[in-house]
C-alpha cells in the first residue's frame, strides 16, 4: 500500500465536514483538542511521539488533505513548545517520512519512509540510535521480513523490544493487517500476523501498544471510515473492548498511549484547521502528567 493509498482509505470515506465542539474539561470518553498553539496550523498534525524527559516531541506534519507528510519537531523551552523544525535526520520531498517513534528508554527512534526509492511513494521501516552527543545517529533500513515490498506503517515497540506495524504485505486478510516483530538474534527478526480479532477482514493498518504490551489501539476501516478500536491482553490472546469514543463522522489516525495506558493522543479533523491532535482519558483518573506540559517544566 503506497502512501497515497492510506491517504485515500482516510478521505475517500470520510465525511470532511468540521468536527463538533469539544469540553474543556477531559472527562473519560471525551475528546479534548490538544495540539501545542506552536505547531497548529491550516495543514494535519498528527502522530506524536516524545522523548524520555519531555522535552522534545516529534510529529507527522501534512497537508490539509492528510497528503505530503513529512516530520517536524518542537522542543520545550521556557515552559512553551517552540516553532517547528525538521529533525537533523528527515529528508526533503519527494522524499515522504511519517509515523514516528520514540523508544521508552529514548534510544532509538523508528520512523517510515519512501528514502529508499522516492519514487515508489512505497514506505519502509527505518530508524536512528541516539548519538553520544545526544542526537541522532544515521537512518539504517530494517531488514525483510520487518520490511517488505508493501508498504509498513506506524511502527511501535513494547518495553520487550517487540516491533508492532500495519502492512498491507502478502497474505494479509484485509485491506491491510497488524504484525508483530521479535529480534531473535542481532539483526535478525522473525515477523508474525498478530492474527484475530486484532487483524480483521477489513483495513487494518495502524497499532499502538502499551508498555506493558497488554493494551492496544489500532486504527482500522471497517466500511464506515477509520476509526480506533481497543484491545486488552488476556494470558496468550486480544481481547476487543470497543471503539474509542470519537467524532464518528471523521476519521483517527496517529494513536499515542500514555506510558501508563490510561491516556490516549490521536488525530482527527478540526474544522477549518483540518487535523489537530485530540487527548481522551480511557480510565476515570489517569495520570495527568502526561502528555509532556511545558508550564511544567519551566522551573527545571
């Protein structure tokens, strides 16, 4: 699946009208509008991630058609997020790179991309270590089966190191499917279809998992536009708990869990703005520290 696919699976069945207005106040199973004045904007912010202590989050950044992306990054200085600016490792168009990721213990960061042959608009795995001097090492290509002729989407790890994406690659069931990735020696990764409930007969191509790998969101098209669906591990099987509560007439994509579950970031349109990233409580009382506030750390 090219790019221009998913971004067609998005608009092609969605409603684009202006989302309904949304409380101030998060309450569990309300979406709230969260994206950082800072990096607002007419275009589509969405797919965030955020390193270990906070201070710098990397985002997909993309047209007001959700077409075009490319990552962008805004560090937190003086208790605000500042203006946006491509990472040290993204490439210019035509190249396409979206769907990053931070790893939790900060040392890696995956992200996809068409670096590879731009011209196939085909996305591929890849990602950087963190440097000695605290920045990024070079982008290195992961190896087939992780990658594969179709295209890889949203790549994510658990705290085991296990790689969780969406692909539209040979054998799926649908649309598109959820594998999981498992390093089995330096280098070397065996790749399996995560399987049912999780991958269904309909389009299922983003997955967010917790930590602890026990929860997981993933963005699916059922028939009726994309949407995000939860899931809970139970001994050696997913179990579905439902569909996130969000606009029914737009479509999610970019799930974030908080390090703890209890939170979720993901995208949707927002009127004029096109897409904006929203914040949903998934317990009664999360953990509120999360996502990074800058106010927070203005003292530190």
């Amino acid at each position: 699946m090219m790019f221009i696919d998913r971004a067609a699976t998005l608009l092609g069945t969605a409603a684009l009208s202006a989302c309904s207005a949304v409380a101030d106040t998060p309450t569990t199973g309300t979406a709230t509008l969260w994206t950082p004045a800072a990096i607002a904007s007419d275009g589509y912010e969405s797919s965030p991630t955020f390193t270990p202590d906070g201070r710098t989050m990397i985002y997909l950044a993309a047209d007001k058609d959700f077409g075009t992306y490319r990552l962008m990054q805004s560090r937190c200085t003086q208790g605000a997020w500042g203006p946006p600016t491509p990472p040290s490792f993204a490439k210019r168009l035509p190249t396409v790179e979206a769907d990053v990721f931070v790893t939790p213990d900060g040392k890696r960061l995956y992200y996809i991309s068409t670096r590879h042959a731009p011209e196939k608009e085909d996305f591929d795995i890849w990602y950087v270590e963190r440097a000695d001097d605290g920045g990024w090492g070079e982008p290195q290509h992961m190896p087939e089966p992780v990658n594969s002729p179709a295209a890889e989407l949203l790549p994510r790890t658990d705290a085991a190191g296990r790689l969780y994406f969406g692909s539209s690659r040979k054998g799926s069931a649908g649309g598109g499917d959820i594998y999981v990735a498992t390093e089995v020696r330096p280098g070397e990764w065996t790749v399996a279809n995560v399987g049912p409930p999780v991958s269904t007969a309909g389009h299922d191509y983003e997955a967010e998992i917790s930590r602890d790998g026990r929860t997981m969101v993933t963005v699916s098209d059922r028939g009726d536009r994309s949407h995000l669906y939860r899931y809970r591990r139970e001994g050696d099987r997913w179990i579905e708990v439902g569909r996130i509560p969000a606009d029914p007439d737009q479509f999610q994509v970019g799930p974030l869990l908080s390090p703890k579950g209890d939170r979720l970031l993901f995208a949707q349109r927002h009127g004029a703005r096109s897409g904006e990233i929203f914040l949903i409580d998934l317990v009664t009382n999360p953990d509120r520290s999360w996502p990074p506030d800058c106010r927070d750390q203005a003292a530190s």
